[in-house]
C-alpha cells in the first residue's frame, strides 16, 4: 500500500523536468530573435537611445532621423519624432514628419487616420486654425471619435463660431458619454447676444429659446433677456423675466437685484419693488442683494431704517464685506469723538474686506471682481459661483461676529 500511496512521484518530477526545459528552449528561442531583431537595426538607433538616455535630445533627434531614412519602414519612429518636435516647439519639423506619414499609400488606414490626426495638432499649435479643422473635419466623416470632437470644438471656440460649436458639442455628448448641455446652452446665448447687437431682436429671441431648451436651469438666460427688455423699457416683462430665476438657481437673485430695483421704480412702484426685494433678500441672503436693499431702502425709508436693516442683516449673515457697509454708514452718523476708532476700525475691515469681495472660478480658482459666464483663465462655462468669496469663508464670518459684538458693546 505504501508502494502504491507514492506512486506518483517519479511521474511528477518528469512533469517538472519537462516544465524547465520548455521552459529553458522557450528563452533560448526568443533570446535568438531578440538578438537577431537587434542585429537588423542600424547602429544609429542604439546611438539615438544612448543620446535619450544622456538627455542629449538635439542628438538623439538626428540619430533618429537618420535610421528613418535609412529604413523608411519605422513608422513608430516616426510618430515618436514628430511629437519629439512639437513638444520641443518645432513645428515645421513636426508637420513635415506626419504630413510624409500621412502621403504613404503602404500604411493601413489606421496608422493614417492616426497620422492626420497628428497632423491637426501640428496646425493647431502653429495657429493654423483652418488647416486643422479642414482635417479633423473628414477625420469625423469616416470614424466619429471623442478627441476629434474635442479639437474641432476647442477650434471653434476660439473662432467663437458658436453654430459649429453646438454642433460638435452634441457630438462629444455623445462620443464622450458626457452631458454637453449647460455649455450649449451657453452658446445659444452668445448667438443671440450677437443677433441683439446687431438689431435682429427676434433672431436673439429665438437662439434664447433654444438655449432654454437645452439646459431649462439656463439663468443666463433669464438675466439677459430680463435686461434686454428692460432696456426696451418692457419693464413688467422684465420682472417677470427675472423672477424665473426662483425657479432656476436663486443664488443668482442678487445678480439681477439692481435691475428689479430699477425697473419696479421706472413704473412708479419703487415701494412694492422694496417689499419684494426684502422677501427675497430674506429667503436668499447675498451680498450683491444687501446692498441694492439697502439703497432702496436709504432712499424710502431714510438712513435710521436702512441701518437697522444693514444691522440685522449682518447679524444674521456675518460677513467682513457686509460689516464694512455697516461700518461706512455708522461713520456717517457717529458722533464726531467717536469717528477717530470707527474709521481706524473701517479701514482695517475693508482692507481685508476688499480682497474677499471678488468671485471665484470653481474650475481654476481665477478671482475676478466682476461676474463672467466664461472663465477669462481657464475657459470654462459657469464656473464662476454667483457669490463673492466672502460669502463663503468661515474664518472671516467668525472675525466679523466678533467685531459685531464690539462695535455693540461701544454704543
């Protein structure tokens, strides 16, 4: 039994006899076609990689170049030099590279779709804009692709040729399973902002329709066509406009807060223009909104009411900006003795305040003092948050409920 019970021993060290010398004639063999692989490549190639290696670039460049021509078959190479150069900012070099790949007729059409696509990028940052597109246009007849998308709409953007741009945008929708609406929507607005300087009222109308049919949450908007028709002195319709934006994003109100105040007075209803933008300012607290409330509100009810509305406001929405207003109209009716410590305390609060009254772009973190749609920095659509950034810091919201407190205590 015991015999039996170890009867698979001598058969288990054959197997791995066996394993080791595939194995071993496994490594030989591609030692063998490793070795010959190498012999067939010209010494110029091991020089170019020895010159990589080195950080010798200029003259791994020319090594390069050299095994391409003396063997025209490395298309690898190839690509690899072309975007050698236009990293290095060569372009003429770069273009001449993947211009000659894409003239091959022996290459499989892969590898010239992928050398034309190479290409554009050569022309797109030599700022030949139109040369690009003309290729990355019929790159997109024959194989819909995402990076296609992506190029052809960064040249339409900077061509600000919004029609195409919506166009290629749907399309990145959809090659790159990525909502495009918001940006659309964006586009149709700058169409129809065009269309409106150029007095085509009813063309801007219906681009704004558009865009609110592709992003319905487009404040945009709202706040443009608001303007538009209170500039045509449409002001009920104006109004009407701009309180959508309840329903959009009311973080935005206080962006449309001076146009509400202005229209409800050029109807003769500046009381009833106060009291809805009381309501609001109560419901949806900024900084931009206190202070058209507390204009209106100095010049219907007077500087008694307008300070304690100021007062209870920053109380409940502490923030340096809003204590540096409550600061200003103090000083303007304080005792003369006691003007010399409110104005050292004012100029101290506004410095800081001043720095933190900016808005921020959520995408690069560009600080701007007036409101863009479109990142100057980054180029990004809404980015920017409709509240200035010192709405919200905790810190300084923390310093001003202190400072409350004192100014309090002193009176």
């Amino acid at each position: 039994m015991e015999f039996e019970g170890w009867s698979w021993v001598p058969w288990a060290a054959i197997l791995l006899v066996l394993f080791f010398a595939l194995g071993w004639l496994a490594a030989r063999i591609d030692l063998k076609q490793l070795l010959s692989e190498s012999k067939a490549l010209p010494a110029s190639y091991f020089k170019g990689l020895n010159f990589l290696l080195n950080e010798q670039q200029d003259k791994a460049i020319e090594a390069f170049i050299e095994v391409t021509k003396a063997n025209p078959e490395t298309v690898e190479l190839q690509f690899a030099l072309g975007s050698l150069f236009r990293r290095r900012g060569e372009m003429d070099r770069a273009i001449r590279v993947h211009q000659e790949l894409s003239a091959r007729a022996d290459l499989p059409a892969e590898q010239r779709r992928a050398a034309q696509f190479e290409l554009a990028q050569d022309f797109m940052k030599s700022g030949l804009l139109d040369h690009a597109e003309g290729i990355l246009v019929e790159l997109n007849k024959v194989n819909s692709d995402a990076r296609v998308h992506r190029y052809l709409l960064e040249i339409y953007l900077q061509e600000k040729d919004w029609s195409k741009a919506i166009t290629v945008a749907s399309q990145l929708g959809h090659s790159a399973n990525r909502d495009r609406a918001k940006d659309i929507a964006h586009y149709y607005c700058e169409l129809a902002t065009a269309e409106y300087v150029r007095g085509r009222r009813a063309e801007a109308a219906r681009h704004m329709a558009d865009a609110l049919e592709a992003n319905p949450r487009c404040v945009r908007v709202s706040l443009q066509s608001g303007e538009w028709a209170a500039a045509e002195g449409r002001h009920d319709i104006a109004i009407e406009t701009w309180r959508r934006i309840e329903n959009q994003d009311p973080d935005y109100f206080g962006l449309a807060a001076p146009g509400i105040r202005a229209s409800f007075k050029a109807l003769n209803r500046a009381t009833e223009g106060l009291a809805l933008l009381r309501g609001l300012q109560e419901k949806y607290p900024s900084i931009d909104f206190l202070n058209v409330v507390y204009q209106a509100t100095l010049e219907e009810d007077g500087a008694e009411r307008a300070y304690d509305l100021l007062r209870e406001d920053v109380r409940k929405n502490p923030t340096l900006v809003g204590l540096d207003m409550l600061l200003h109209a103090q000083l303007e009716h304080a005792p003369v003795e006691k003007r010399g410590d409110l104005q050292l305390m004012k100029d101290l609060v506004h410095s800081h305040a001043s720095a933190l009254s900016v808005y921020l772009c959520g995408s690069c973190g560009f600080r701007a003092r007036q409101f863009y749609w479109h990142c100057p920095a980054c180029g990004s659509w809404e980015s920017f948050s409709p509240k200035r950034t010192a709405e919200l810091e905790t810190a300084e919201r923390h310093l001003a409920r202190i400072t409350i407190g004192q100014i309090d205590n002193r009176q």
